[in-house]
C-alpha cells in the first residue's frame, strides 16, 4: 500500500537493503547560532509534470511531497532548523514560483527532493491482480547533484560533497552514474555527486537559479524493486534527514554568515 506517497509493505517484503544492512542515524553537530532555513522543494508536483513512475506504479510527485513532510518534521524536531515546503498536497506549483518563494521567505538553503530512473525497466505485477510496472535492478543508489552555473556555485558544492558523503556513511549506496552520458560529470573525489553539464539552455533550473546554495538529491532509483522499500522504511527516512541535518550544519553556518555580512 501507499502511505502518505511512500510505499509501506508487509514486514516479510521490507527487510532493510542491501540484506542485513542495519541503517543508523548519522550523528548531527550541535547547533549554533541563528536556525537554518531550509527550502525543501518536494520535486515535480508543477503542471502536468508529475515525474517517474516506480517500480509499485507510483508517482514521483507522492514520493518526494511524503519525503519532504517526514525531513520537515525530524529537522524541526533537533532545533536549529526552520523548514518550508514548496508545496501542499494537490497543489500544482511552478519551479519559477519555488524558487521566488524560497528567496522570499529568506531561505538560506534550497533542496530539491527527486527520485530518479536509468536505464529501461521491464514490466512486472508486484501485487496479485495488480497493474504491470517498470522493473530494473540494475542502477540502484543516490546521486547528489550542483550547478557550477549558480550564483552560490562553491556552497553548493561543499554541501553538495558533505551530503554524498554523509549518505554514504550509514551504508546507504552511491550510483555510479554509468547512464548519465554527457549530462553529469562525476566528482572525482566523492562518490555519488555530479555537476550539472546540460546545454545551458537544458540546465537544471532549481540547480542553477537560485542565489542561494542549491542542491538536487535523487534519492534512489525508482524502479529498483528493493529501494523503493527501503525508502519507504521510517530508519531510511531518518537517516537521510540527520545525513542533510549533518552536511547543513557542516557547511552553512559559514556561508550563512558571510551573506549576513554582505547584506548590512
């Protein structure tokens, strides 16, 4: 079934992946200073744009909304942080108006949320009497994406790298990559984080817009049967929620206060 756009399934189809790995909180600095702001744009969700659709049938746009909600709330619950949602449910709102949104509300942070698909996936029916959905094993982890064409390039990078690196940590698998072509480079000191590399006029616009650090988290492959379980799993929520609190408090604070300074 569909909880809140995650999918929760019977405790026998839900052990945690990879097999036997037992996902851990990571550790997440004390706060210092004035709360973050963090922009949590629930990816897709604009007009006629709903995203993927994964390996149980479901949208992209439920998936990240449910996900934004769950980060919200465990942010909000450490301290620290003050959080704001690019959308409500059954709202259609465009990325133009998330990013005028963010900058607005002071945002000192924007993440868009997504799930991603590589490569070709071969329908199955995972539940009885059930509709056929896409299936591929074949590409499973995160990548964690930044523009060299933002205004804010160098935060978004260093958050950008303390994120991947943070997910990676717990145990958490990093894609490779190997289906992006020319559309990403890899970073090669960090596994999992790639530079936009689109025509400029293709570029990614949460990535490149904003004048604030920006990143892209596409959190896992959606039609890898085992990730959308364990993405539906509250341990695998959690931990991605302290992993962005971690690579937030490791890499904001400076910039936060460096753009404070500007603005007097």
């Amino acid at each position: 079934m569909v909880v809140g756009g995650l999918i929760a399934l019977a405790s026998a189809d839900s052990a945690p992946w990879p097999d036997g790995q037992a996902l851990q909180p990571v550790p997440v600095p004390a706060h210092q200073g004035p709360p973050l702001r963090v922009y949590l744009d629930a990816g897709h969700g604009a007009p006629d744009n709903p995203g993927n659709r994964g390996a149980y049938c479901q949208l992209e746009e439920g998936f990240t909304l449910a996900l934004a909600q769950e980060v919200a709330t465990w942010l909000e619950a450490q301290g620290g942080f003050e959080t704001r949602i690019s959308r409500a449910p059954g709202e259609r709102v465009d990325y133009h108006q998330r990013v005028d949104d963010a900058e607005a509300w002071g945002a000192d942070v924007f993440i868009s949320l997504h799930s991603d698909v590589r490569g070709v996936g071969a329908p199955w029916t995972p539940r009885p009497d059930g509709p056929a959905c896409p299936r591929s094993q074949d590409a499973p982890g995160f990548t964690v994406l930044w523009s060299d064409a933002s205004p804010a390039a160098p935060a978004s990078h260093d958050l950008g790298r303390a994120l991947a690196e943070q997910l990676t940590a717990p145990g958490l698998p990093a894609y490779d990559g190997r289906h992006y072509g020319s559309a990403y480079d890899r970073d090669p000191d960090t596994a999992g984080l790639f530079v936009d590399r689109h025509a400029p006029g293709e570029r990614i616009f949460v990535l490149y817009r904003p004048r604030i650090p920006a990143i892209l988290v596409e959190t896992h492959h959606a039609l890898d049967d085992r990730e959308v379980r364990q993405w539906g799993m509250p341990a695998t929520q959690r931990v991605f929620a302290s992993a962005l609190a971690a690579a937030l408090r490791d890499t904001l604070p400076p910039q936060r206060q460096a753009r404070a300074s500007q603005r007097r």
